[in-house]
C-alpha cells in the first residue's frame, strides 16, 4: 500500500509472516492515554455510525417525495413512518420473502439465510407479543443487520491485526468500514452486514488456524450471498501454505504428505461447507419449480401458467443464473449499454481503488519472489526457484486478499450489474478497506487522501437522500 513499509525479517528469512509499518505512526501503535480500548472504541464508533444513518434516512425519507417505484419493490403496507425508509428495493424483497416464502421467479436472486433469519427471529418475538404485524418484519430485520455491522467492525479490526500486524491501520481500516460509501445499505434490511460479518469472521477464524469452523461462517455467508462460494479459495490457500510452512521448518517430506492427507480431507469438507449452501438453494428451487410442476403437468391437473418454466430443461439447471440474466441483466458484457454509463461512473471508483491496490499487492509479492530466486545457495536453479515462490508466498500474508479482489471485482465489471460494485466489494473484501485507510490517512499523498475523503462523504450523503427515497443508487 502507498504509505506502508513492507519490511522483510531479516533476522529470520524463513519466517512465514509480513512484518507491515504503518510510516503515519510510530512502529503503528495506538497510545491507550489517547484511543483507550481500540476494541471499545471500535464498537462504540460502529453504533454511532449506524445510528447516524438511520435518523438521516428517516429524515430524507420524510422530507423527500418518493419515486413511484416498480410495483413488484413497493414498500410492505402496514408499515410504520419510522421504518418506511428501509423498505426499499431488495430490503422489500427480503421481508416479502420472510412473511411469504419464495412464490415468485425472480425472488431467486435472493438467498434464503437472511429472510429465514427474519422470518425464525418473528416466531419467536411472536412468543411475547400480542400480535405480528410487517413492521415487526421490518424492525427484526434491522436489529439483524445493524448489529451484524458492528459485529463486522469489530472482526474487520481483529482480523487486521492479525494479517497486517499493525495496530493503528488495523483500527482506522474499521473507521473506514464505518464510513463505507455503500454506507445506507449496511444499515437496511440487506445483506451486506451480515455478509461483512460471516466473511470477516471466517478470514479471522482461518488466521487462528481454525479452518472447519471458518467454513461454516464462510457457508453461512454463502447462504446470504452468491458470491460467499469464493470465499472457499482461501480454505484451499490455507492449505496450501500450510504444507509450505512444514516443509520451510524442517519436516520431513513423508510426514508433509501424511499430515497433507488429512489436510486434503479437511479441505474438502471445509470447501463443501462453504459452497454447500448455494448447491442446496438451487436443489430446493429444482424441486418446487421443476419436478413438483413437471409432475402437475403429466397429470394434467394443472393451467398453463404452472408449467415448469423453460429454466428447468437445461443441462444444468440453476435458477439463480436464469433469473440473473432475465431480470438483472446478468451475463458476460450483458450490462455494457450506452443507457448504463451512469452506473459504471457509479462503480468507477471502487474499480479504480481495486485496481491500483491489486496492483501495489502484487508488485509487492514479484519483488518478493525476485529476491528469494536471486538469493545465493548451493541447490540446483529449479529447486531454488521453487524455493523462491514458497518464500515470497509465506511473506506475502495480502496475496490471496489481493487474488479474491481482483477476480471479484473483474467478475462484476464483466458479467454482473455494475451498480452493486461498491456495496459488493465493501462487504466481501477486507483489503479494500485497508488499501483506502492507507491512502486516506497518508501524510505524504494529500491529494489522494482528500479525493478519498470526497468521495466518502458524497458517497454517504447522497445515499442516504436517494436510497430511502425509491431513486436508483450503487
């Protein structure tokens, strides 16, 4: 990152971790006389802002005239004036879903864990209350995203100073998380929140050397959104480091294959956990779309409109891909209209901030592995090439992050709705917010650091006045 110092160990050249300075601050750490508790202080930062966003929505909500929106996103009726303004586009998708279950085509875009989450959280508070009405809906679904924002915040500042080993860009990177310009959308019944939180965690869990139990948060997060399944990449990176690590510390090879074995086992189970979900909600769709009409239909008992839809007789049917690219546009270049510039500028930015940190990531890692394959020993040139690579592998802790940024955002330029880039790449990438702290708080790239804070604030503003309002936003 720009105003980071990589430095590598010299003292230890086998060591498997990046030693990465902060140079805004000395040796990057935080004075307890000024920050107190970082993890309070993180939390405690994370509420205001939700709340923050809140109160401003309901107020533009208030204070603007909506846009008449397309029937099928109409907010719920029943609603109270407080919660109208998280009742908007997908959010009215969600709750519809928890009060309703999956009766129309395109509510397949959605995944079912946060509107189960809602629906099995209103059961319960129907235990204590008189009566159920949608704005319980609603509000449980808020209380559900909110709190997973701050969960994220805090597990988005656990897990930098684990990876990045420096105290004070790990607590600004949650500053920045807060500060999101997707901001609006972590704070409505959406699944951004609760994404951050189960991609957080399990990266904060795979650090601590706990695989399975990352995957079941990787899965959980699969659960909510599609793009969860390349979490399971880093599972495979663990893996693969690990047996790298064994080999740089003496094991021997025999041993390095039998504990790799059992690894490879974990793997797998680790990689189906994390996948699992998706697999099961496209089974679950087969099953009520397909097989059950397919079998209305040979004993003609049922109307034409219950015919099984067109989706099922492919080779492979998946609905979530059907109702992607008929209702979303969702396909290789199928987003690429003149009529949807404005949504690539909307998208630009965080495009932009992808492509220059994979960048600086990746020039980081081929200088890395240019020192260790130019590095004097007695083996033959293949194997102190291979040695190279496993160095600069274990030296680069961001690689990976920088892999799952750089193939996540080049999927949603390419085959998705670009509008969702920002929210989508906030959520799921915690280098994103990393690479913008360092740049945000740089003392010698002040140009950069003030378009940064621009677009942090405009970003944030205008989303909380077109959002609540039904008027399209990123």
């Amino acid at each position: 990152m720009p105003n980071v110092k990589v430095r590598t160990p010299t003292a230890d050249p086998a060591s498997p971790k990046l030693i990465i300075r902060n140079t805004s601050a000395p040796e990057g750490k935080l004075r307890q006389a000024r920050f107190g508790s970082p993890d309070y202080k993180v939390i405690r930062f994370a509420v205001i802002s939700r709340a923050v966003v809140i109160c401003l929505s309901i107020l533009s909500d208030w204070a603007i005239p909506d846009h008449e929106p397309d029937p099928s996103v109409a907010r719920s009726p029943g609603v109270s004036p407080w919660l109208r303004a998280f009742t908007r586009w997908d959010a009215a998708r969600f709750v519809k879903i928890a009060q309703q279950g999956y009766l129309l085509e395109e509510d397949y875009a959605f995944m079912p864990v946060l509107p189960l989450a809602i629906s099995g959280s209103v059961r319960l508070a129907s235990m204590v209350l008189p009566e159920i009405g949608p704005v319980h809906f609603v509000a449980i679904g808020m209380m559900i995203t909110n709190s997973c924002f701050v969960l994220a915040a805090w597990l988005l500042y656990r897990l930098g100073l684990l990876v990045l080993q420096d105290q004070l860009l790990a607590f600004r990177s949650a500053i920045v998380f807060c500060l999101s310009p997707a901001g609006v959308f972590y704070s409505t019944v959406y699944t951004e929140s609760p994404f951050a939180a189960c991609s957080f965690g399990g990266l904060f869990l795979l650090e601590l050397n706990r695989p399975l139990l990352a995957a079941v948060f990787f899965g959980l997060g699969t659960g909510l959104r599609s793009n969860g399944m390349l979490n399971a990449g880093f599972l495979v990176y663990h893996c693969a480091c690990t047996m790298l690590r064994d080999l740089q510390g003496g094991t021997e090879p025999l041993q390095v294959l039998i504990t790799g074995a059992k690894r490879l086992g974990m793997l797998v189970l680790g990689v189906a956990i994390s996948v699992g979900p998706f697999l099961a909600f496209q089974v679950y769709a087969i099953q009520k779309e397909c097989y059950v009409k397919d079998a209305c239909a040979e004993a003609e008992q049922c109307s034409i409109s219950e015919q099984p839809p067109p989706w099922c007789q492919g080779s492979i049917p998946s609905v979530y891909m059907h109702v992607q690219k008929k209702y979303w546009q969702g396909g290789f270049l199928c987003y690429w209209q003149l009529k949807q510039l404005p949504n690539f500028a909307l998208a630009a930015p965080a495009l932009s901030l992808t492509a220059l940190g994979v960048r600086h990531i990746l020039l980081d890692f081929f200088g890395q592995l240019q020192h260790w394959a130019q590095v004097r020993s007695e083996d033959t040139p293949a194997l102190r090439a291979a040695t190279g690579i496993c160095r600069a592998v274990l030296l680069c802790p961001l690689l990976p992050h920088a892999l799952h940024w750089g193939l996540l955002a080049t999927y949603l330029l390419l085959c998705a709705n670009v509008q969702i880039v920002t929210r989508v790449l906030g959520s799921g990438c915690p280098v994103f917010h990393w690479f913008v702290a360092s740049l945000l708080f740089s003392r010698r790239l002040h140009k950069t650091s003030w378009l940064l804070k621009c677009y942090l604030g405009v970003f944030n503003f205008v989303g909380i006045i077109l959002h609540p309002n039904f008027l399209p936003w990123t």
